[in-house]
C-alpha cells in the first residue's frame, strides 16, 4: 500500500435497544424531542447490530451513504443534522488542541457504509442501532470524544438509548433546545444478567406506517397518547427504574406488557388507525398470558415494537420451557426461522473494530 493515499477510516458497530417504556411523539420534530421519557434494555450485539464504516479521503467529491448495500440520499435533514453536529464538535475541538490528524481529515468528504444484520424498517430498532452507528463511526473518525445521545437523537429519537448498555433512560427534558433530553444508563448489564431475550421475527417486511410517520399522526389525532404521555408514563418509568434496580421480574415484566400495550392502543386510537400487530403478533401474547396465568406469576413478558415482532422477556431458567410451549403453537416445520435469537439482555457497547491511520 505504500505510496498509495490511503483513506482515514473507521468501522464500528452497534447494538438495538428495545423499549419497555415507549416513546412515542414528538414536541419538536426538527430536534426530535419526545413528549415522555422512555425506557429501554440495550441487547446483546453478537447477533442483531448495524456495522457502519466511515472514510474520509481527499479524493472524495461529496459526502456519501450507502445502506443495507444501495446508495441513500446523503442530504436527508436527520444524516445531515448528525454529520453537522460531529463536524461541529471535532472543529471545536480542533482550535482547541495541538492534535494535527483532525484538521485534514474534516476538509475532506466522507464515504458511509452501513449493515444492518437483522431486518430494517420491521420494528426491530433499525434507526436506534443505525443512528448510533453512524454518530459513533463519526465520532470515532473525527476524534470527537463527547457525550453522544444528544447527537444520535437528532438521527433517530430511540437511537440516543444505544449510545449505552445494560438498562438506559431517555430523559425527555424541558429545554427547547434539548440540551437535556439525553440518555443515561440507569443500571449496567452485569446488574441483571439472568435477564434474557427473545426475539421472535413475525415479519422482516418493512412496516407499513414508519415510526416518525406514525407517531406524528399520533400526536395530531389521539387523545389516549396525550393522557398516556401526561398521566401515565411519568409514574411508569419512576415504577421501572425501581423494579430493575431490584430485580423484580414480576413488576418488570407486568409493566412492560403494559406499556407495549397502551402503545399499540394509542395506534388504534390514532385516526385513521395503525395495526402494527397481526394475528401471529396476538397470537404470541395469548400463549404469554396463558404460561403465566398456569404459573400464577408472571415468568414471561412480551414487548412490540411498531411492528409485529415480539421480543421476550424472561428469566434464564424460563427459557427452554417457554420456547417448548411457544414451538406447541408454531411448529417448527412451518416456523422454522421465527425464533431468531436466545439472547442474553447485555453486555452491549458500542465498538470500535477497526481503525486506520490518515495519510
Ligand atoms: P425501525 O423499527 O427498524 O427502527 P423506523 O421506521 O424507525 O424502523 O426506521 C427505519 C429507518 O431508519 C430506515 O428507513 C432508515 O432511514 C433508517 N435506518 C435504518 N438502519 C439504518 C442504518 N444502519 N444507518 C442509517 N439509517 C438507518
Ligand atoms: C415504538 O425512534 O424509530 O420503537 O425518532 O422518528 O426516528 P424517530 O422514531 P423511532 O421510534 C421508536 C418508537 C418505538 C418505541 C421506542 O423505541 O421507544
Ligand atoms: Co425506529
């Protein structure tokens, strides 16, 4: 290689997180600040992550984006919004450092490339992994070394909760600005790691109504979301963070159906209605309950996302029975694929796998 210009380049990757308390509209579209604080559990990123790589290189024309393998429109105001704020941060940070590899590489165009190895758009928290990807990469790539969530939110509101592992709140603060409404970890992974995850693939079809879509609909037309995001979630969260921090499945898993479903009732409120769930997804739910209501406790909770995929929760020791009921209703024959993964709910970071020097 020697002799050759070789590009600046980064690939990091990044987990999905998955929210048992939902966030779900929006008081400020352009800064994307939610009308509730939210709660989520970062999963495992051995098996469903995105892989974003970025280089900068001085033979660049213009900034770049690939997804997935087919070329995005660069100029999107949410890839634009996230690129601006990195170079934002790496040009300040640059006046105010000696360090001579970032002033070369932010006068030059950057080329994106992102994977997502599990279906995109289907509700399973493509835009939380990809957008804290791609923040991350750039990050990396422009030596930019700050807190990230409120970057990663402008790119997606779910993907600020990536940006940490293990169990993580997104504050929706009060500022117009949104210089508070960030995410911070509540508890790490290692703080509850019989909690594992299921995620059962209903669907890899893209969703009919994305969620930005969705929930603007919802903010115009539903008065259960109002009252939900008014009167119910606050009390929620408060409730959540304090069944984690003590490891109490029961309350755990009961607040987290809940919650997912109140979601999708404000779906059905919103006018005209959204059906994220399908027949398969309420299928799912009625073993769930069935399973608990024999064991008189809640040892299975499930979770949607807006799409028709349910993630599991459950103890470790829950697992292979829970499974074995569920293959009894889907048949392995005819479900081969629909048990994705048997996750363990963390460890998450986000990583960096490779760098290379500029120049
Ligand atoms: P999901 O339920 O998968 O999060 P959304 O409707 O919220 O679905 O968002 C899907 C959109 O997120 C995609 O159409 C794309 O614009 C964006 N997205 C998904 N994956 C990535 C990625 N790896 N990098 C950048 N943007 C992504
Ligand atoms: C149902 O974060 O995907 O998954 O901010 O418009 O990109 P935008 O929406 P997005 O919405 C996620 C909605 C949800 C609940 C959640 O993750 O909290
Ligand atoms: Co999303």
């Amino acid at each position: 290689m020697s002799g050759e210009r070789r590009p600046a380049a980064v690939t990091c990757t990044a987990p999905i997180n998955i929210a048992v308390i939902k966030y779900w509209g929006k008081r400020n579209e352009e800064l994307i600040l939610p009308i509730n604080s939210s709660l989520s559990v970062t999963l495992h990123q051995d098996q469903l992550k995105t892989t974003t790589s970025a280089a900068a290189s001085r033979d660049f024309k213009e900034d770049r984006i690939w997804l997935n393998g087919r070329e995005e429109n660069i100029n999107q105001p949410r890839l634009q919004s996230c690129l601006r704020e990195i170079r934002r941060l790496a040009r300040k940070r640059r006046s105010g450092s000696e360090e001579e590899s970032t002033p070369c590489i932010l006068s030059y165009r950057v080329h994106i490339c992102s994977e997502n190895n599990f279906p995109t758009a289907a509700g399973l928290a493509s835009s939380a992994a990809g957008y804290a990807c791609l923040v991350y990469t750039l990050a990396t790539l422009y030596g930019v070394e700050t807190e990230l969530s409120e970057i990663a939110r402008q790119g997606s509101g779910s993907a600020c909760r990536s940006i940490y592992g293990g169990f993580v709140q997104w504050l929706m603060g009060e500022r117009d600005d949104g210089k508070d409404s960030l995410a911070q970890q509540i508890a790490p992974e290692s703080h509850w790691p019989e909690l594992q995850v299921l995620v059962l693939v209903v669907s890899a079809e893209r969703k009919p109504v994305g969620s930005t879509a969705g929930m603007q609909t919802s903010v115009e037309t539903s008065p259960l979301l109002k009252h939900r995001a008014e009167a119910v979630v606050p009390d929620r969260v408060k409730e959540m963070c304090e069944a984690i921090r003590q490891r109490d499945f029961e309350r755990f898993g009961q607040l987290t159906m809940k919650d997912s479903n109140q979601f999708h009732a404000t779906c059905l409120d919103t006018f005209p209605p959204i059906f994220y769930l399908n027949d398969i997804s309420r299928c799912i739910i009625h073993v769930v309950h069935l399973f608990n209501t024999y064991y008189g406790q809640t040892k299975v909770a499930y979770t949607f996302d807006a799409g028709p995929n349910a993630v599991i929760f459950c103890l470790e020791q829950t697992v292979d029975e829970f499974v074995s009921a569920l293959r009894c209703c889907f048949p392995p024959e005819s479900n081969g694929d629909m048990f994705l993964k048997g996750l363990p709910a963390g460890p998450a970071v986000l990583s960096k796998e490779l760098k290379m020097a500029m120049d």
